[in-house]
C-alpha cells in the first residue's frame, strides 16, 4: 500500500469538473479573491499594495517555511522577528513587545491550520494604524470558532493547492478596501507547464484509484512530459528565453516572471467541482484518529493536543528524534509523510529562535487529507512505530 503525502488528483477529479454549480465557501464565495499561481506571488501582490519604504518594517514569524519570507525581502522593507512557541502559538507577549514606530505590518502564520489568537494583535494594530496579514496557507476551509481564518486580517493570502489537488493555485484576500492589487497584467500560466505538473501528479497515483492499466497510461505520459521538459531545458539553455514552460510550483524558488501569473484553467475548473465540506470533514476524522492512537505513545511528542470546532487541519504533527530518518525510512516504503520545513532562509537569525529550530528540525506530519482511509493510516502508524 502506498501513501501519499498530499491527496491525488485522479482522472475523475480532472474530468468531472467544470459543469458543476461553484461551491458558496470562503474565501472564494466573497467576490474579492484575486487569484496567482500559489500563495507567494499572492504574498508579493499583498506587499506590493503596502508600497513599502525601505525605511518601514515588516514583522514576521520566526518560525516559516522560507516561501513566504522571500517576498518579504524582495519588498526592500526591514524585517523584525517574533517568537512562537514550540506548540506553534504566537508568542503574543514577544511579538507586541517588537513593535516599532517603523513597523508597517505584521504577519501571521496558521500553522497547519490552527487559528492563532489575534484579538489582542488586531486591536493594537487598528490602534496604530498597522496592516495586518494572515497567512492562510494551510488554512483553507479552518475557522475560529464562526470566523473563517483569513476575515481578520486587512489581507491574507490562501495555498489552494495544499488542501485541493490542483497542479497550481494560490489567492489574496483584501479585506480593507484601503488596499487595492495593482496587476498590470494577467497572464495564463505557461500549457506545458501546467501539463507537466497535471502528468505528474496523475502519474504519482492514487490511494483511491489502484487500476492498473490507467496507471501504466499515467506513467508513459509522465514519461513523455519528462522527456519533452528535457529537450525545451536544452533549448532554454541555448536561446535563454524567458524559460516559462520550466516553471514549476512546489520547491522554495521565487520567480519573477510567474508574479503576474494567473491559477491555471485546470486548477479554476477543479475548483468548481470540489465537494469543500467532504474535504474537511474526512480531514478532521483522520485527525482525530491519528490522536486517539498517538496521544499514549510516549516515544514522542505531540505539540497539538486537540482538534477545535471548525479547524480543517493540514496534517497530524508529531515530535521525533531524529525526524529525517523516520521520514525517509517510511518514504522508502511508499509511506510519504511530510519533514515539515527543513530549509532555513537565511534572512533569518537562527540562533535567537532555537523554539524555531526546534520545530523545523523535529517535526514529522502525518499526512490527514482527504483520500486517506483509517486502513491506510493503520499501515502507516504501523510502520512508524517500527522506526521509532
Ligand atoms: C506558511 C506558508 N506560507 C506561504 C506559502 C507559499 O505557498 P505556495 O507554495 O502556494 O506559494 C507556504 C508554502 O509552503 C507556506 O507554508
């Protein structure tokens, strides 16, 4: 048995699509979503509204993945860290105590998911005239309580593609109309590059969909798709033109050209068919299984010990030793978990955050999404339990 880390994007997922009523759910269902090619051209476009000075600053997280720091550094603003606690809260008490007369905005992070207080924050930033962004990137579908994560801030920014299967997609809110994205143009993303993500996803299979004869089909294009991305790598190299069909979404790259990049006509079409409430509510039933079975082991450490109303949860974290060989002794199983952010941008002062480097060293995420049966997160606690 195989599991993937992310749910799959099956045949069925991309053909039966487009004719269906789009789904009345936030953000989407609020008219002022402005759609990118993921989340940190969205990021880029929120900042870019700011029009920050170099003299201003942007208050950011200490614990990131590096994606979203990228467009912070790129605005030319100065950037102050704040503290979060090794059970991914803001550290409320650290972050207020790092405003300055200078800081223009604060960001914040939901991590996985999971609401972060920002009663006290937003009030003091609506106080003294501070821009509030909410990083949603895991937390498409997550609420506080009756408040859709992403309402509260004057911005936030949405990663469709961790939570849906769609080979591209990510989105900014406004909430203050104070703001406005300046977009001088939109543009398609490249076709074959949106075909070379669409092949390989399909091609990476499913947990849900073990026919064979499709599988073997799904290879050979993927096959082809590598093939032809090979030759047109040749061609760049010898006419470095523009590269747009090289372009692809995951990894850590920030890339210039694709800030002006729509999501893909797949990806929007996708959306339209996605059931977002079937999504949640198999999300948060893994979940609370993987708790039920995790919470007695006292090999390891969970940080997150609940699951509240209205969260849709990006994984199940846990707390190892010696995260990076758990992690690769399942993947060589075919067991694909998640070695949640291993790469530190180096914008960031490490050694004043060892909370930071403590959870990007030694988190493991069990994957929770939607295709994953309690049968196949049996397999894979299993096997977990043999690493420790
Ligand atoms: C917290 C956070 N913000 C923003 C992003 C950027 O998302 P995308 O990959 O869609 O650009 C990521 C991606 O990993 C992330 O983890």
């Amino acid at each position: 048995m195989k599991v993937s880390s992310k749910p799959s994007l099956t045949w069925e997922i991309l053909t039966s699509r487009a004719d269906r009523p789009r789904q009345e759910v936030f953000p989407f269902n609020t008219g002022r979503c402005e759609y990118f090619y993921s989340a940190r051209y969205a990021l880029a476009a929120a900042l870019d509204a700011l029009k920050l000075s170099p003299q201003q600053s942007i208050l950011m997280p200490s614990y990131n993945c590096w994606v979203e720091v990228e467009p912070a550094v790129r605005s030319g603003a100065k950037i102050d860290w704040y503290r979060v606690k090794t059970d991914f809260s803001i550290d409320e008490d650290d972050l207020l105590a790092r405003i300055r007369p200078e800081t223009a905005a604060i960001f914040v992070i939901h991590y996985l998911g999971f609401p972060q207080r920002l009663e006290n924050i937003h009030r003091i930033c609506t106080e003294r005239g501070i821009v509030l962004i909410e990083d949603c990137a895991h937390a498409l579908l997550s609420n506080d309580g009756d408040v859709p994560l992403g309402l509260t801030g004057d911005m936030a920014i949405f990663s469709i593609r961790k939570t849906v299967p769609i080979p591209d997609g990510g989105c900014l809110l406004i909430n203050n109309p104070a703001f406005s994205v300046n977009r001088p143009r939109r543009v398609r993303p490249n076709l074959f590059a949106t075909y070379f993500v669409v092949s390989e996803m399909l091609a990476r299979g499913s947990t849900t969909e073990p026919k064979r004869v499709n599988q073997m089909a799904y290879s050979c294009n993927f096959a082809f798709a590598r093939l032809a991305r090979m030759g047109l790598r040749g061609i760049h190299k010898i006419f470095q033109d523009h590269g747009d069909y090289l372009v692809y979404p995951s990894g850590n790259h920030f890339n210039e050209q694709v800030k002006h990049w729509m999501m893909s006509d797949v990806s929007s079409a996708i959306l339209r068919g996605t059931e977002f409430q079937r999504i949640k509510e198999r999300r948060r039933a893994n979940f609370l299984h993987l708790l039920d079975k995790l919470i007695m082991n006292d090999r390891i450490t969970l940080p997150i010990l609940s699951l509240p109303e209205g969260v849709s949860p990006l994984f199940f974290p846990v707390i190892v030793q010696d995260r990076d060989r758990v992690y690769r002794q399942l993947k060589d199983q075919g067991l694909s978990g998640h070695d949640w952010w291993g790469d530190f941008h180096p914008a960031v002062p490490w050694d004043k955050y060892p909370d930071a480097v403590y959870l990007k060293t030694n988190v493991f995420g069990f994957p929770v999404h939607q295709d994953l049966s309690r049968e196949s997160l049996g397999i894979m606690l299993a096997e977990f339990s043999q690493c420790l």
